[in-house]
C-alpha cells in the first residue's frame, strides 16, 4: 500500500508528491496528461513562490521580476518588491522542472484518469490502486472535490474568465504591468528576454483578440509582435469548498478552492498549502491540513476578496489606480504582503 496518491500532476500535485518524497513518504501522480502541462496563467512568480520553489530544490529559468506597475488612463502605480525578485516562468518551464525533480526524486507519474475513489478505515482506493491518503490536485473543476462532498455553491457570484497568449517582444520592463479597463484586466509578464506573456481577466465573455481590444494602448504595442502560443483560457475563477478533508482525501492548490487571479499569487498559495500538506501527512495528522490551509491563505484571501468585492463596483473600480498611485506607500505595502 502506498502513503499518498496524488490526483493531478500540475505545479500543486507535483509539489506536494515531491515534498511527500523528501520526507521518506511512498508517493504516486495519476496524471490523465501525457508530458509537459500547459494551462492559462499569469506566469508571474511572487518572490514567496520562488522561495518556495528553492526549498523543494527547483529552479526554473526565467525573467527576473522586480515589481508591479498598475496602470488605469493616465495613472500609473508601481511598487517594487522589496524582499528579493518574483520570476516570471513559462508553465510548461515550471511543470518540467517540478516534473524533473520529482522523478529524481523517486516520485511514480503515472498516465491515469481517476473514475472511482473508495474511502476505508485505514486507506482509500482509487482505482486499483490503494494508498493511506489520497490528495486532489485536480485543479480548477476539480471532480475529486464533487466526489468528496466538499463543493460548495458560488452564491450568485458574477463568473470571471482568463485568456492567455505569449509573444515574440522584449519585455516593456522588469516589472508585471496591469492595465485597468472597465470590465477586465490585462497582465504583461516578462518570461524570457525575447517574450512577454499576456493574460486578461474579465467578467464579459469574448475571444483574445476581442477582449484584447479593451486596451488600446496595449494592442498597439503588441501590434507587430508575432504570438509565441496559442490562446489558453480557464474559468469560471471563483470556486468555493466547505473544507479542504474529508476522511483521507485531502485538497490542495485550485482544487481546494480559488477565489481569483486579480493579485497574481496562486501558485505562491498553492506551494504554501503543498508544504503544510506534507507536514500534516508527514505527522499523520489530516485534520490539522484545513486549519493550516486557512491560516496561510487568509492574508491573500483577504486581500484578494477585498480587491475583487472594488473591482465589482463600476464607481470603485475606476479609483483603484488612481487611489494607489496618490497613496504609494499603502499601495507598496499591499504588494508587500501579496509577495511573501
């Protein structure tokens, strides 16, 4: 019998397969995809998250990021990091290089879709295979959540989606610049010296190019560029859960819940939950994972809820830019706290 199956073989699932190996545990990935992941993402590193990624002993190339730059008409508002550079990384660099590590590390990645999970006493099975616990990393839609009994409704919520493209450009400058406009956000990451990655968050549906269209000054520089990807999209965003455990059958990284990529740290949380998610196993204590999951992510889902709840009202969302660009210091400290 194994110590963990992990369903899911994106940045979360691997981090955690990767962290249960160091610490002496018997992992396995069930993983439906074949080799290196693509998924839509900013691709923008916190600091937190590169620093997270050093102690599992990954160190994927990229673009170093010195900060964020906010722009909304004429306002602009930057603040640099201030506790060491983010890093803005390909997904498929990031997934090869977790994905590399792992398998160094002794970690089984398996191609298998997961149709069945049995809970027991001791252990749970998924299909075949038996193991003491098993983690969803099974993303955004997760299925193991829906089997888990730990989805919950949206409450009405307004759904948001993302697009991402890359290009052929030298990046504007070090910094993931964030452009406003009335019903989305478009996110310029630098990923390498030749290409620069384009997400845009909206709450109105719509093809690249179209949504694209709602930041004029963006579309003109990106004019001559030749796209470096094709166009990935994810949503609906926000994904609420009525606990991370259930039984043996834990959840980590979007699976266990997302509220939205408006701040850029995701993957910053998600390898935060990963690495409280091998100590709770590590100790053989699961109940303590959902109370260590809530703790770590309330400072970002406080900051996150808080932002998202202004960009939901139309006479709000148009000062938040200029709110932060009069009032740097405020703004600096709420990117502060986002890139622990």
């Amino acid at each position: 019998m194994r110590d963990v199956v992990v369903v899911g073989g994106g940045p979360a699932g691997l981090a955690v397969a990767l962290g249960c190996a160091k610490a002496g545990m018997d992992v396995v990935v069930c993983e439906k995809r074949d080799g290196v992941i693509d998924k839509a993402c900013g691709e923008g590193l916190m600091p937190g998250a590169v620093r997270a990624l050093a102690a599992l002993g990954v160190d994927p190339p990229g673009h170093a990021i010195g900060g964020i730059t906010y722009r909304q008409g004429t306002a602009v508002a930057h603040a640099a990091f201030r506790d060491g550079p983010g890093r803005g990384v390909r997904r498929t660099v990031l997934h090869d290089a977790l994905r590399g590590e792992a398998l160094r590390h002794g970690v089984e990645v398996v191609r298998q879709s997961v149709t069945g999970v049995e809970q027991h006493a001791d252990h749970v099975r998924v299909d075949g295979l038996r193991a003491r616990y098993l983690v969803a990393a099974d993303g955004l839609h997760s299925a193991i959540r829906d089997t888990a009994g730990l989805a919950a409704d949206s409450g009405g919520r307004k759904p948001r989606w993302g697009l991402r493209r890359h290009y052929a450009l030298r990046p504007f400058s070090d910094s993931v610049e964030v452009t406003w406009a009335e019903h989305s956000e478009a996110y310029v990451t630098p990923v390498a010296p030749d290409t620069v990655g384009v997400a845009i968050l909206s709450s109105v549906r719509g093809g690249f190019d179209e949504q694209l269209a709602a930041f004029p000054d963006l579309a003109a520089r990106l004019a001559d560029a030749e796209p470096a990807s094709d166009v990935r999209g994810a949503g609906p965003l926000f994904q609420r859960t009525s606990g991370r455990v259930a039984g043996r059958v834990l959840l980590v990284g979007d699976a266990a819940g997302y509220i939205d990529a408006l701040t850029g740290e995701g993957l910053a949380l998600s390898l935060t939950a990963a690495a409280e998610l091998v100590r709770c196993l590590h100790g053989d204590r699961p109940g303590d994972y959902d109370r260590a999951w809530t703790t770590t992510s309330r400072r970002s889902r406080w900051l996150t809820s808080g932002l998202l709840w202004a960009r939901g009202k139309p006479a709000l969302a148009r000062r938040v830019v200029p709110l932060a660009a009069r009032a740097p210091g405020l703004f600096s400290f709420a990117v502060d706290q986002l890139a622990r």
